[in-house]
C-alpha cells in the first residue's frame, strides 16, 4: 500500500524558514518522479516544484523559484521541501504528491507575523 507522510510544517514568519519532509513507502520511490503540491486556504491545489527520479531535474511554480529547494534521498525514500524566505502567501496545507496523483494527508504551513 503506497503511503506518504508529510511533515515538518508549522508557524513562522513571513522571511523564515522551513524544511518539509515526506516519508514514502509500499512503491518504488526511487524510480519515480515527485512533487510538492499545496492547497491554498479556499483555492484549489497549485504544484510547487517537481523532481525526478534521480534528484537531477527539479522544476519549480514562478511564485516559489529562487525561495523553495526541492530534493530528495532514494536510499531513505524521503522527499524534502526546503523554504526560505517565506511569505504570507505561502500558508497552505502542502501534500507530496506521487505521479499517479497520490497524497499523504499534508502538513500545514503558516506564516504570519
């Protein structure tokens, strides 16, 4: 059974940091593509950045290019969201996200001051 368990969220303010991490297990991580996705409160779900198998690609939405590090570490099957420079704008719940659509149960992140 595929699960997925992010964590790592929580309140900071706006020009903080946080690290996300997802714990993935019953597939086979290492040969997939990930991503990070989020839900906006009262939006639909927005991708934030991809990667693949191998953590030689990544590509990242415009709104988080430059902010978000997107990486991953087959050998613990682990995803990771590195998030610098937060803004309000970024508070969302964030899901990773296997290529067949599946998501772990998210983890919220809020900024505020």
């Amino acid at each position: 059974e595929v699960q997925l368990v992010e964590s790592g969220g929580g309140l900071v303010q706006p020009g903080g940091s946080l690290r996300l991490s997802c714990a993935a297990s019953g597939f086979g991580f290492s040969s997939y593509g990930m991503s990070w996705v989020r839900q906006l409160p009262g939006k639909g779900l927005e991708r934030v950045s991809d990667i693949n198998s191998r953590g030689s690609i990544t590509t990242y939405a415009d709104s988080v290019k430059g902010r978000f590090t997107i990486s991953r570490d087959n050998a613990k099957n682990s995803l990771y969201l590195q998030m610098n420079s937060l803004k309000p704008e970024d508070t969302a719940v964030y899901y990773c996200q296997t290529p067949f659509g599946r998501r772990g149960q998210g983890t919220q992140v809020t900024v505020s001051s």
